[in-house]
C-alpha cells in the first residue's frame, strides 16, 4: 500500500510541470478569445470618425542659403 502511494505521488509530482504548462495554455487560448471578441466593439466605440476631406498643403520652411 506504501509502494503504491509512493509510486502515485511520484508520478503526480513528475508529471505537474506538464499540467501546469497544458492549463496555462488552455487559460491563455480563452482568454485570448474573450479579449478578442470583447475588444472590436469597445474600439469602435472610442475610435472618432475619419475626416472626408484634408486641408492644404503644409509648406516647406525657406532654406536659409
């Protein structure tokens, strides 16, 4: 019964930094996506319009020669 505990916590104990590494990347990927699809409309709603037209061309200073 010992042998097999210790065999059990063994592996567990091996076998964490691969879970950790697997849950991580599954908790990045998720909230990758919630970012993603909460992001759009709060931009859209920040962002002014483009302006249709441009003003004139700004001049270029004199050269001092």
């Amino acid at each position: 019964m010992s042998a097999s505990m210790v065999v059990g916590s063994v592996m567990l104990y091996t076998r964490i930094p691969s879970l950790t590494k697997y849950y991580m990347s599954e908790l990045k990927l998720e909230l990758t996506k919630m970012v993603t699809d909460v992001m759009p409309g709060q931009i859209d709603d920040v962002m002014p319009e483009l302006p249709s037209a441009t003003g004139p061309a700004i001049e270029l200073p004199k050269s001092p020669f």
